[in-house]
C-alpha cells in the first residue's frame, strides 16, 4: 500500500486559558508567531515541536498546569509514528484527529489523503461522515423539546405518530422516545434493508415507521439492549412533527448555528472542496473509490448517521457539550446559561446494558455509551464483531467514568470518546473502511497516551491481528457453508421456474430472481445497481456470496451478517410451483422470512 502522508496541526489554547496562565491574548499571539484574530495552525513536526514550547521559553517560570500541559504534548507528538503504523497496517486511506484535555485543544493531526487519486492530504476542516455519532445530537435536539415543554421523554411515541408500534400489541402502545434513544424496545432492527450495495438506501425516510413495525422482538421490552437504527430514524420524525422543521434545520437553529459550527450538517457535501472520499480495501491492501453514505437530508437515516462535520468542530462540540453536562450535573439542573444543550443528566445516565454482569458499567445512555475505565470499550464497532478479544484499557490507573461512541457505514467510519471529569475529548475520522476499526484502535491509544495509563497495550499488534481476521472473512464464510453444502444435487425444477418477484410481508421491498446465460441473478428492489449472482449450493437453496473484492468495489459490509444471511432458499407449493423463498435477514436470529411469489407478475429484470 502506498505510505500515507501525514500533517500535524497544533491548536492555539483559547484565551480564557492563558489567561490562568498569567499571559495575555496578545501575548500568546506573539508567542506562537500569529496575529491575535487568527487560528493558530502549523503544519509539520519541526513546527509542532516550536509552537509546544514557545508556552515555556522567554525564562519564565512555569506553572504546574503548563509543565503538565508540555508533558502532554510531548507524549501525543511521540505516537505520531506509532499511529502511522497502525494506518498502515489497516489500509486506512486517510483520516484527521484531534485531543482536548482539560478544556484545551491540544493536538490535532492528519494522516494519509482525503482524495487518494489526487493524493491530497487531510486537515481539521476536513468534512467526514460521522455516521451514528450523529445519535448523540438526535438525542440533544429530544432533549431541547423536553426542556421547553414541547415534549417529554416518557411521552409513548403512538401518541405523536398514531401508526408507530402497529403489530406489536402492548409494547408497540407503550414505546416511548427515551426508549427509542436508549435501544431499549427489544425489538431487532431490519438493517438488510438499507444495508445493501453502493450505498444506496433501498427504502425512503417515509418508510421508518412501517419498517420499525416489521422488526421482531428479539428481547424483552426495557430490559434488554438491541441496537436499532430505524428507532433513530423514527425520532428524527418526531422531531419534525414537535417542531415544525425540517430535522436538520432543527439541528442547525437549535444546536450547530448557536456554537458556531458552520462544517457541521446534514446536507450533501459532495461538492465540497475539502470532504474525505469513501474508500474500501481490496484483498492486496489497495483502495477502491466507493460511493459515499446516501443518508443525509432527508434520508431515512438522517437521525440515524446523516451528519458530516470536521475535527474543528467536533472538539468545540463536545466541549461545549461536556460544559454543560458538568455544570447540570454540579446544579442539579436541565439546563445551562448560554447552552444549547438541555436534559444533560437524562442524555448521559444509563438506560439500558450491554453487558449480563461487568465489574464496571457498561451501559447505553441517549445516543451515548457510559462505561467505566479500567474496562473494555469499542463494542459497537468492527473490531468486536471480527471476533477480537477486546483489550481491557486503564490498568494500574484510577477509575474513570467515559462517554463513547462509534460510528460506521461503508466507506466511512467514526470514533469520540469524551471524560467529563478531566474535561478530555479525542475524536477520530477516516474516510474509509479500513479492514479493521481503525480509527478506535487510534483513539484508544490516544486515551492510553493523555492519561499516561501504567499498563500499555500492544495497539499495532491488534491493528495487524484484526486485519488479518478482516481479510479472512468471507474465506470463512464460505468454508462454513461448504461445509453445510449436501453434494451432487440439482435444482427440482428448470432454473426460470425460480424466476419472479417476490415480496417481504414489509410490503415495500421486493427481490426480483431472473435468468441471464446459465444462471439466476437477484436484483433487491428490481434495481439493476443491486443484483447479484445466485450459484446453485444445494436443492432449492441458492448462494449469493460473493468474494472480498467483489464486495469491496460494492462497498458492502460483509462484517455486518453471517454466512447464512447469503443463501435464499425456494420453496415450491403443493402444485409443484415455486412460490416463495426463505432468507434469513437479520443477525441477530437464524429465522428466515418469507417472501412470496408474485405469481401474477411475469416481469423480470
């Protein structure tokens, strides 16, 4: 893989701080060689380490917090080879960082290209899509409705969206928006449906209630833990309905232009002269363009992961976020002086588990996850579900309480831990699925590195363990259902008896099976950019499984389900015609659903 370049930008602290310092704005100005109304950037390592100490030259005698402030510094600008190599290990094409800790923006960097083929380099104004770290500001714009009276978080969302919960009895009636935020409803989220080639969504932002309504309840009603992304999309709609926008609109009055967040949106950025492009890796370790997420203004996943932002504005973001959650907390109160951010107590307390029985917590809050260090973090991201043994982090070190969250689709993924006690904040953004996650191997190093954990983990051997677990993937995969495979059988019925559209009870999605050459080919929603090849496994049972390459240049997640997902079983009626086909669509149970035939349509692609 060709070597990433890198550049590292170093943050003027903001005034209020040096201030404590006993320096004037002016001063600082001069220090770090700027003019007083200009950011302060500098871009390569010779000028990181200049700018750094400047702070304590001059002979003066410096403070403990400046001593800790340098010792900080130094130890972030020391893993900057470390970080390179673990971007190499995982074929990352590119991704930006940035650290605050103690309310001061200490380091930011950039490694690899925003735009491989140009080789331009990423910087802090970079957009990206930050996918489901999107859920957190869902979940603050809930929050805002609350505090002004609009709303209430154990409001039963069938009272505002009549046709919400319909199929699901009691539990359908009695959902609420905090049980929506908190993936607490215990019912599966159908991602198949959206999850499909290119990026496309196959299904309109109209379409997330009556697709809520189809998934299964696969746990029990608030007091089990299943991640649901139409939840997500669900409350954006009940955020247009309270409040009479548009929900990025809502986002942008409410939130983005209050805190001055002019890179921050939902809206296409594909024109942008400075966005990350979406890349996936193929088996050699090279990159391949994909088409970036469709899941912006008006989307059905804009709630869900439709923002794009940078690291510039990410790190204002959640400092003003962590700001307020201390002072509401410290008060006893929902809200905070000149803050947009309400309900701060209610967006960051646990609300659901993700783990049976842990030493330390680990639970769900509102578009947050809350953990405690030592412990074990990074659950909802690739790494877990590749099977890895998850490192504990913060060994030997005091117990501290953390925010997180994750975020992925394809070609793009996303990571922000935030400590409100130490005021700390590491976000990570790449432009691309690197074969493992690793934007969290990267922010778990950098929050091994700010607290100078006792006990170091070995981040580029997981980097390089997990690589090697991504690309043995799919070669998994089908040496299972090899192994499933009965041998030397035949379809019961000439190839074009299975060809047809076939409809899933949800109504709205359909697979279209027809015939090209000497074999079938299925196309989701009759789209000619979402057909596949089906290859006779046995019987009735065909397999749509294709190879690490070929779903690379589809930009599909192969990670997200299991072997079985890949086979669609036919079934044939008492009149000796197929009718129907089974396919397991979800990753959280072996049941297939059943799509039947529409044996009065003809048509075929």
């Amino acid at each position: 893989m060709e070597t990433p370049s890198s550049q590292v930008e170093v943050p003027r602290p903001p005034s209020r701080e040096l201030e404590e310092f006993g320096w004037s704005s002016e001063e600082v100005s001069a220090a770090f060689g700027l003019p007083a109304d200009t950011a302060a950037k500098s871009e390569g390592k010779d000028k990181l380490r200049t700018c750094a100490s400047k702070i304590f030259k001059d002979g003066r005698v410096p403070t403990a917090g400046q001593t800790e402030l340098q010792a900080d510094t130094e130890r972030l600008e020391n893993i900057r080879p470390l970080i390179h190599k673990i971007c190499k290990a995982s074929s990352s094409s590119g991704l930006s960082l940035g650290v605050s800790h103690r309310g001061q923006v200490l380091y930011r960097d950039n490694f690899g290209h925003r735009d491989v083929e140009s080789r331009k380099a990423p910087d802090s104004n970079t957009l990206y899509n930050i996918n489901s770290m999107t859920k957190a500001l869902t979940a603050a714009a809930i929050g805002i409705l609350v505090e002004d009276g609009i709303t209430k978080w154990n409001m039963p969302v069938r009272e505002i969206l009549p046709s919400f919960g319909d199929g699901h009895g009691e539990i359908g009636r009695m959902i609420t928006i905090a049980d929506l935020l908190a993936h607490r409803s215990g019912i599966a989220s159908p991602d198949t449906f959206f999850f499909q080639d290119n990026n496309e969504l196959l299904l309109e932002k109209h379409d997330a209630i009556k697709t809520f309504n189809y998934g299964k309840e696969r746990g029990a009603f608030r007091d089990s833990y299943i991640y649901n992304n139409f939840g997500y999309a669900v409350v954006a709609l009940l955020i247009e309905k309270l409040s009479g926008q548009e929900f990025g609109a809502f986002l942008r009055h409410s939130i983005l232009d209050p805190l001055h967040l002019e890179r921050t949106t939902t809206d296409d950025v594909s024109t942008d002269a400075n966005v990350g492009r979406c890349y996936c890796v193929l088996q050699d370790h090279s990159l391949c363009r994909v088409p970036g997420p469709r899941v912006g203004t008006g989307s059905l996943l804009e709630g869900a992961a439709g923002i794009k932002s940078t690291v510039n504005d990410l790190l204002r973001l959640y400092q003003a976020f962590l700001e307020a959650v201390n002072d509401q907390v410290q008060r006893v109160s929902t809200s905070t002086e000149g803050s947009p951010f309400k309900q701060c107590s209610t967006l960051i307390r646990g609300h659901s588990f993700l783990d049976d029985a842990p030493l330390r917590e680990s639970a769900y809050g509102l578009g947050w996850i809350r953990c405690q260090f030592p412990g074990v973090v990074g659950k909802q991201g690739i790494n877990a579900r590749l099977r890895m043994d998850l490192p504990v982090i913060g060994k030997g070190a005091p117990s501290r309480f953390c925010l997180y969250h994750e975020g992925l689709m394809p070609g793009s993924s996303s990571n922000v831990y935030a400590f409100p006690e130490t005021m700390t904040i590491i976000v990570v953004l790449q432009s691309s699925n690197s074969l493992n996650d690793c934007p969290d191997w990267i922010a778990q190093l950098l929050i091994e590195t700010v607290f100078d954990f006792p006990e170091r983990i070995d981040w580029l051997g997981l980097a390089r363990t997990s690589a090697r677990s991504a690309l043995a993937l799919v070669p998994s995969m089908r040496l299972k259902l090899d192994k499933g495979r009965v041998p030397n059988t035949r379809p019961s019925l000439p190839l074009d008896a299975y060809c047809g559209r076939y409809q899933s009870p949800l109504g709205d999605f359909t697979l279209e099976v027809s015939q090209r050459e000497d074999g079938l080919l299925v196309a989701f929603q009759g789209l000619r950019s979402q057909s596949n090849r089906l290859e006779h496994y046995h019987f009735d049972t065909f397999s749509w499984l294709m190879t690490h390459d070929e779903a690379a240049r589809r930009a599909r997640l192969m990670v997200n389900f299991p072997a079985e997902f890949y086979l669609f079983r036919f079934g044939i009626s008492i009149h000796g015609k197929i009718d129907r086909l089974y396919w397991i669509i979800e990753n959280t149970c072996p049941e297939p659903e059943t799509f039947l035939k529409d044996l009065a349509n003809k048509e075929t692609l």
